[in-house]
C-alpha cells in the first residue's frame, strides 16, 4: 500500500507543489478513507521519506 502511495505521490507532485492526502485518495487502486491515507503519510513523515509543510499545508517528497 505504501509503495501505492508513493508512486501516486510522483505522479501528482509532477503537477502540483503540494500534496493533500484528498488528492492521494484518486489515484490509489482500491479506496481508502482520508484519516488512512493521512495516518499511511504520517508513518512515511516520520521514516523520512516525506517533508511535512506544516499543519494542513501537505507534503512534498524528500529528495535526499
């Protein structure tokens, strides 16, 4: 599921600067409510794999 996520992540930060876990939502195979996918960024936030843009302004990749 997570591999899911980061590819939608990918895709969508292609075209936007930042991304909700709402827009995450659309683009995964089976459907999974906001709090998981909020939840599932959450968990990747904190191993580093993502950059967390404060309260309620999403995410972007960690490029390091």
């Amino acid at each position: 599921m997570e591999l899911q996520i980061l590819m939608a992540f990918c895709q969508l930060e292609r075209s936007e600067t930042r991304v909700y876990p709402w827009m995450i939502q659309g683009q995964i195979d089976y459907p999974l409510c906001e709090q998981t996918v909020r939840r599932k960024l959450v968990d990747l936030w904190r191993r580093g794999k993502l950059i967390r843009l404060g309260e309620r302004k999403g995410y972007i990749l960690n490029r390091v």
